[in-house]
C-alpha cells in the first residue's frame, strides 16, 4: 500500500515502516535501516511516540548492518522495551 501526496506524516511513518519490515524479509538490511530510520523520524515529526516494534526492528537492522557490537542497536531495543 502506497500512501498519497495528502498523507499525514503519521502515515508515511506507517508505510516506511511496512517498507523497512519487506527489505528485512527481502534481506536487505541497509534499505530496511533506512526506512526504519525515515519512520522514526516521521513519528516523531508527528508528535507521537515510534512503536516499539519500529525502534526494535530499527535496532536489528543497525546490528544487521553493522554489527552487533554498535551501541545505537542497542540502546534502540532497550527503548523499545520500555515503550
């Protein structure tokens, strides 16, 4: 599902989201940390807090990208814990 030119930033928080979820799946790590990332920063543009489901796939996919060991992974599945 596309979203229009008149969506909210709510919902193209929610397709870049979906779109992060398809490159996991599609194993592409860098196109899904970039589409969790824009999410994250469109939820927040929002003023609603990110699902916990976005931050913790945010995180598996920076892990993905860069290694386990970046503490920005980390810190990202901590947060989506505490959501």
């Amino acid at each position: 599902m596309s979203v229009g030119a008149s969506a909210t930033p709510y919902q193209m928080a929610d397709e870049m989201y979906r779109q992060g979820l398809a490159a996991l799946v599609l194993k592409r790590p860098e196109e899904a940390l970039w589409s969790f990332r824009s999410a994250l920063k469109l939820y927040r543009s929002a003023g609603a807090l990110p699902s916990w489901r976005c931050l913790s796939y945010f995180g598996l996919s920076l892990a993905l990208t860069n290694g386990a060991g970046m503490p920005e992974a980390g810190r990202a599945c901590e947060s989506a814990l505490k959501n």
